[in-house]
C-alpha cells in the first residue's frame, strides 16, 4: 500500500475588538520543500476571534482536501483553545463555535488529522494572510491572493519553520492563483525542484509525487533520503582526513550531543520509517541515538561507509601537502586519483554509492529512510541527483550531525529537498 502523502495546514484568525472587524488566513504547506502550495484568507466581518480562528482552521482543511483527499494533514495553530477542542481533550460549549467544529471533522476523516500548538510567532504566515484580509475588509473588500506578500514575509525561517525558500514557494503560488468558494485561495503544483535549506528547518514527510509538466502522469510517491552526517569526533575539529581506513574514532562528548539534539528534531516530526547506517561507529553511534527516540532499529550498509584516505588518514590538509604534495595535487585535478597508499578515488566511491542507492530505492520505494553516513556519501547522493560533476564535491559545505535530503521519483527524477541544515543544533 502506498505511503499517503503528507501536507502541514497553519492557520490563525484574528478580530479587531473581540468581537469586532475578523479576519482568517491559512496555508497548506509541503512539510518537506516548505513550499506553499495553497493560501486562503477571508474578511468575515464582525465576529470574535475564536470564530475567525476555526473558520480559518476550516478554510486551511478544505484547501489541503482540494489538493489532496487522500492526504495526512498535520494542523498547527497558536490557538490553545481549538487544538484542544480539535483534539478532542477539551468540551466544545460556546454555541457559535459547535457548527465550526463539526464542519471542520467533516472536512477529512478524524485518522488523517492530527493538531498540534504552535507560538504565535512560528504561525506568521497564518497571521499575515488574516490581517491581510482585515486589511482589505477596513477598505469595503475582500483579499486577493494575486497582491498578498504574506508567504514573503515569512521568510523569517523560525515563523514559517519550513524546509525552503519560502519566497520561492510564494512566487509558485503566485502563478496559480485560482479561486475557490467564498474565500480566496491561492495554489501551486508541486514540481521536482532543488529547495534552498533555511534556518530553523523541520524535517520530515514523504513529498507529494511530481509532475514534468502540469498535465503529466501521477508519478507515485517518492522514496526519500535524509541524510544525516554522523556527529563530530575528535578529529573533526582539526578538519583530519578521517575515512574508513583509520582509527575508526567514536563520537567526542559534543559528537553525543549533537546526535542526541538531531534525534529529538527527528522523533518530533515522526516520519522516519527506516535507519541505514555506515558501519563505522561514529554513524553507528549517531544511529543509535536516533533510534532510541524513534522506536526504530538500525541495519548496517557497507556502501554508506566513508571513502578510505590510506596514508592521509588522520592528517590534516596542510600535512597531506607538506607530505604528498603531487599526489594531492593529482586527487584535487581528477575524481580517478586515489589518495596516496591505495585508497579510494572520488570516481570509486561515486561507483559504490550509486549501487547503494539502487539497492536501496528497490528495497524502500514510497519510503522516507534515514541514511546515517558521512561527508563523501552524502555530497555523492547529492552530486548525483543534481548531475553535477565531480568538482562539485569541493563546493559544498557539509557540518558534522547535518541533514540533508533528496526524493527519488519513479521516472528517474531526483530532487534535491535539503542540504546540510542544522538548526536542530542550535
């Protein structure tokens, strides 16, 4: 059975006077890209804000419906008061508010919903879009979606804390402005394309299936890669060539801390389904960590192990061209050049990466696995699914207990969703 797609639904509403001039605003968002793929806001004149908060939550349930029925929608608010209704843990007794409630149920069934409580200052994407709407009602009008720039300005990473450019999304969503029922809505196709990473990124959800063009076949859902470098050991910090040819370091004190911090940023979004790690200890020792939080166990994969530097391992840069200067200068020219000593090229490693890669899209397809590795593996992964050449792997940054990732399509298509985020560290 295939793996339901995912969207993230946040919406606020607002009054001006409780009761007074109210105002809603919602957007459905890709969990994975940050992608906005639908906005609704509506001036509803004189109501309370509670109202305008559930006919926001309504308006926001109706646009994911419309983009997918068949949708799990994880539903954030800054509204205590209707997650807890919403939720079932709280009486619904205010009797403008009963008929709101009941709609929203009605929306999808009560197993594809789940609500959770947000700050106010992580839901401004919500908030814009409804005091946009007030806006237009002060002036006798209702909000147009062609002239709103609430996805703009919620760029602020930790407002909207999704994984994309959010003015990027915007613009898409902007291109597609379409109308529905009373309210405005704006929407936007999903298509296979590189998202920027931004601060304060939360991972992670199968993304919806691609289109090459806006009438082309459902693709099915991807398998998707998030990529996890281990945390840091001691050679870390001194940036030492540190391989699969070494000492085999554990994790340093702060290497702990930083997996014990990624494995909280995981288990709270929950859509994990497998972990694959290096067999070195450090990504070992990384995994594990993450799998105490997730409930999961780790298999071992051979492919994901680090590149093997040889005579390099354990020297820094400096020392390898003090010490082996025309060989590194032949290893920084050519992706077949092989560390002094017998170890891996780039163009061997590129080889063994690839035969992971496949072995595991054939065992996970519709899947989100964790890949638990290192620097050379993942800006491989990477390298690949953007058809980059060997080059590229010199201009990449990739931090120690960073997350990045890609979706695997069914046509052969990859897109690059993430790439080394690390705003769970700090």
């Amino acid at each position: 059975m295939p793996v339901p797609r995912e969207v993230v639904v946040e919406a606020d509403g607002g009054s001006r006077g409780n009761p007074g001039p109210a105002g809603y605003g919602a957007v459905v968002l890709d969990p994975v890209s940050g992608e906005t793929l639908a906005e609704a806001a509506e001036y509803i004149g004189v109501a309370t804000n509670n109202v305008a908060e559930y006919k926001g939550l309504v308006a926001g349930l109706k646009a994911a419906h419309a983009l997918d029925p068949e949708a799990l929608v994880r539903v954030r608010m800054d509204s205590k008061l209707v997650v807890e209704q919403m939720s079932g843990r709280w009486k619904i007794k205010h009797p403008d508010m009963k008929p709101l409630a009941a709609e929203a149920a009605r929306v999808f069934p009560p197993a594809q919903v789940t609500y959770e409580w947000i700050p106010r200052e992580r839901n401004k994407h919500a908030d814009r879009l409804a005091n946009e709407a007030m806006d237009a009602g002060k002036q006798g009008k209702q909000w147009e979606p062609s002239r709103s720039t609430a996805a703009l300005d919620a760029r602020d990473a930790e407002a909207a804390r999704v994984v994309g450019d959010a003015a990027a999304g915007a613009a898409k969503a902007r291109a597609a402005l379409v109308r529905t029922g009373g309210a405005s809505v704006a929407t936007a196709p999903t298509a296979p394309a590189v998202s920027d990473a931004v601060a304060g990124a939360e991972l992670l959800a199968t993304p919806a299936a691609p289109s090459a063009g806006w009438g082309a076949p459902d693709l099915g859902l991807p398998a998707t890669f998030v990529m996890l470098r281990h945390g840091e050991t001691v050679l870390t910090p001194e940036k030492r060539f540190s391989g699969s040819g070494g000492s085999d370091p554990v994790l340093s004190a702060v290497g702990r801390r930083q997996a014990d911090a990624v494995a909280a940023a995981l288990a709270g979004r929950g859509t994990i389904q497998a972990i694959i790690s290096s067999p070195l200890r450090r990504c070992r020792e990384t995994a594990d960590a993450v799998a105490a939080k997730l409930g999961l166990g780790v298999s071992i994969e051979e492919g994901l192990r680090e590149t093997d530097f040889a005579a390099w391992e354990g020297l820094t840069y400096a020392e390898v061209r003090e010490r082996y200067p025309d060989d590194l200068e032949a290893w920084l020219a050519s992706p077949k050049a092989a560390p002094t000593g017998g170890g891996e090229s780039f163009a061997t490693v590129a080889r063994r990466v690839a035969a992971t890669r496949d072995k595991l899209l054939a065992l996970h397809q519709g899947r989100t696995i964790l890949l638990v590795t290192h620097v050379t593996p993942v800006k491989t992964l990477v390298r690949l699914a953007l058809g980059a050449p060997p080059e590229s792997l010199f201009r990449m940054e990739l931090s120690a207990a960073s997350l990045s990732a890609v979706a695997y399509y069914a046509d052969g298509n990859a897109s690059l969703r993430l790439l080394n985020d690390t705003s769970h560290l700090r």
